[in-house]
C-alpha cells in the first residue's frame, strides 16, 4: 500500500507462510516480525531512502527465527514488545495505551492474549483515522491463532483452554471494535501450521473477516473453545526451541550461517570415515537419485516443499546431523533456510556428493495393486489428514512427525509400504524406517498414492 504519508510493504516466506511488514513514513522505517535474514528489509529501506528506526514483535514467534536483534543492533532501531514477553534482549514495552509516532502515521499498541499470552496486534491510524491492523497470530484471514504453543511463554503461564478463552475475548473485545474498512495483515498465510484453516489471500478487512471468518462469528464462549482447540495440526519439535530463542534473541544471520562446517564434496569410498556413522545425514536429492544410492543413516527430506518445518518436526533440538546436496548452490540454498529456524548450529558438516553406498528396495506397484494385503502399509500423513480420507483400511497411522520414536510400533513380519499424501513426505518416511529396521524390506509408495 503505497500513500503520499505512508508506504505498507509486505515481505513474504513461501515455505513457512510467513509475513513480515515495514511502514515508512517521513523516510523513517518499522519493522514488524521481521524473518531471520535482515537483508530483504535493509534493502528496502536503502530504496525508500529510510532510516529503519524500530522494529515491533508481536509475539515470541514459535514457526521462524526473528532477527529483531540484529536490526536493532545494526540499525540502532529501537525494539517494542509487550512487557508480559519477559523479552531478554534492549527493548521498550508496547502494551495497551502505547503509541509509537511515525513521521504521518502513528501505531498503537492492542494487548490480545491467545494465541500467547503476550500477544500484540498493532493499529496504523493516519489523519486520526484508523488504516489498518497487524494481526501477528491474532486474527488471520479466515481463522485466528491456535492457542496450545505457548501454555508457558514469557512471565505467565497458561493453559491452552485459557488462552482459547482470552483468544474469544481478544477478538471480539479488541479486533471486532475497528471500523469494517482497516485492513488486515497477518503474520501467517495458508501453510502456516500456527492455524488451521487459513486462506490463501495475504490481507482483508475487518468487514469482510467478521462476514466470514469462523471465529469472528456470533458464538458462545464455550463452543469457540471446542471449535478453537479441536484438530489442531502437530506441533513440530523445533517450536519450542524458537519461543525461547526469540525471547532472548538471536545470533547474527550471515555470521552464524558463516560459522557451519562446509566439508569437501565426498567422492569416494575412502572419504566416508570422514563421516561419524550414529549422525543422521539429511539426504536433500531427489527422491529417485536417493533410491538409486545413499549414505547409510540417511533420511531423503528433498529440498522442496516445507523443507525447514519437516526439518524440525524430525530433528530435535540440539539434534546434530550432516547435510547433503546435489550442488554448492543448493547446499547454500538449504544452509539459509535452516537458519530460519535456528538449526545452523546442528549441521554437523555439509557437503556436496554423489557417491553413494546403500540402494533402495525396489518397489513393484502392480504387485502390490494385486495383493495388497502382503504388505504392511504405514500412513504417516497428520491425524487430521487421516481423519478426513482413509486410503487404505488396514494401514498403520504413524504421523511422520513421531516417526522416529514410534518405529517400534510396526510389524515386520511383512513387506513395509509407507505412504503420505503425495510422495514428498513418504521419502522421508521411508527411509527412517529403514534406518531403524535395517533388516526389513521398506517400500515407498511415492506419488502413486494418488492413484489409489
């Protein structure tokens, strides 16, 4: 949104349906929930010919790293979170009543409990006339924040029935009260596994939310609750580690991602005592050169789709594991997006190659179309997923987020046949199965599940 008092611009993350903001006004810039690489934003601000002088968290962010810090150090731009953050980093509180002025435009604080209990939204008013609203994890479009990531975030703890509780007051109390014309800008778009039910536009009104966002509907408080905590996607492991990281700040982007083990592409067989063998190698290739040959302890989790949320939801934290690439590109590719969600630290070493020693079992599809019941079939798609279509009656419901530690759970008297949804996350499913049980034969449906 471009004025002659005020610039909106929105900065987006496909892969974690992210949103970050920055309004200038009178070449003075704020930042709001700005992603782990700062660049983007410097950048912007050059173009603007701004000087970035603050930079607004609306939360402890649980899905992406924030580079506040960083900004704030490099920039001098001052940082504003609510007090009830407990944040451990130079700030200055921005609750309820607070208003910042920015040259035409000024934002005033909205405490709205919820999603966190220190959750913000911001409202620009310019020419005293409210324009628009950053929702953070508040109010999307077409839902609102879950309320079971932070029970214990900053300085009060809360349960996930009492933040659900305070999320039906925020909105109705605080959001439902802005004229129907403010804008809209959340901090999550579609894909974003801090809702449910997002919709794939990047911005509405409060009009047209409260003609057709659940949660914005005429309802009691306690059927919100149901409706609010009822299917829930997972909760990667990684979500934690990033609330309290964000709490207290993180490390410089481009020196931390400087700092990980960069290997010498590893070419044959007498390289590989380079590598420690109780490590998990993250096998980024595709799917057909990973089956064609691989390291053993690998897991094939392409450098496609939700790479960094699979990444999480795998490897624990502090988990360390080395990382594999088809090219140096790819690999610096992959560094960076590890680093938005705090994970640089754990690359063991990363490197480059196509030498490989263990193949994959060779799947037979008509096979198992003819007997099906040979196989012992493993559905690690989301409990919602499951819920909503079964695929196969008599498979094993394993969410590949809990893969790992329920391994045990499965049958080896037979054939094992792993599938998801579309073939990206039985890659990696399959072959986690197949480090923990070596001895079985372990089968990927791929994308032929689409044709069951």
């Amino acid at each position: 949104m471009n004025t002659k008092n005020f610039i909106i611009q929105q900065f987006e993350d496909k892969p974690l349906a992210h949103y970050a903001y920055a309004i200038v006004s009178q070449n003075q810039m704020i930042v709001i929930d700005p992603a782990r690489n700062p660049q983007p934003y410097y950048d912007f601000a050059k173009k603007q010919n701004a000087n970035i002088v603050g930079v607004i968290e609306t939360h402890p962010h649980a899905d992406f790293v924030s580079s506040h810090l960083e900004i704030s150090k490099t920039t001098g731009a001052i940082i504003y979170t609510s007090k009830l953050v407990g944040a451990e980093y130079p700030h200055r509180n921005f609750d309820d009543g607070d208003i910042i002025t920015l040259g035409d435009v000024k934002l005033k604080s909205l405490n709205t409990p919820g999603h966190s209990p220190d959750s913000i939204c911001i409202v620009m008013e310019c020419d005293g006339k409210d324009i628009a609203v950053f929702t953070g994890d508040t109010l999307f479009i077409g839902d609102c924040g879950r309320p079971d990531l932070s029970e214990n975030a900053g300085i009060i703890t809360a349960t996930t029935e009492k933040l659900a509780k305070e999320m039906y007051h925020s909105l109705r109390n605080k959001l439902w009260l802005l004229h129907d014309e403010v804008l809209v800008y959340p901090a999550h778009g579609a894909g974003t596994l801090c809702g449910k039910g997002l919709s794939e536009a990047n911005s509405s009104t409060i009009g047209a939310e409260k003609l057709s966002n659940w949660s914005l509907q005429e309802m009691t408080e306690a059927a919100f609750i149901k409706n609010l905590i009822a299917d829930q996607p997972f909760i990667p492991k990684y979500f934690g580690f990033d609330i309290a990281l964000n709490k207290k700040g993180a490390d410089d982007f481009a020196s931390s991602i400087a700092k990980v083990n960069r290997m010498e592409k590893i070419t044959c067989a007498a390289c590989l005592n380079r590598i420690e063998k109780e490590i998990i190698i993250i096998d980024t290739r595709p799917q057909a050169n990973f089956k064609e040959g691989h390291f053993e302890n690998s897991i094939n989790l392409m450098i496609g789709g939700k790479f960094e949320t699979w990444l999480g939801s795998i490897i624990a934290p502090g988990e360390e594991f080395y990382l594999v690439a088809e090219t140096e590109t790819q690999l610096d590719e992959l560094i960076n997006r590890i680093a938005k969600i705090g994970y640089e630290n754990q690359i063991k070493g990363a490197f480059v190659s196509q030498f490989c020693v263990t193949k994959d079992d060779v799947f037979n599809l008509e096979q198992f179309r003819n007997n099906p019941n040979e196989y012992t079939i493993v559905d690690i798609r989301n409990i919602s997923e499951v819920k909503e279509k079964t695929i196969f009656v008599n498979a094993i419901p394993i969410p590949l987020a809990e893969l790992r530690e329920r391994t045990n759970e499965i049958p080896t008297d037979k054939p094992i046949l792993v599938h998801c949804a579309g073939g990206y996350r039985s890659a990696a499913g399959s072959s986690i199965i197949k480090n923990i049980l070596p001895n079985s034969i372990v089968y990927d449906l791929s994308e032929a599940v689409t044709t069951f």
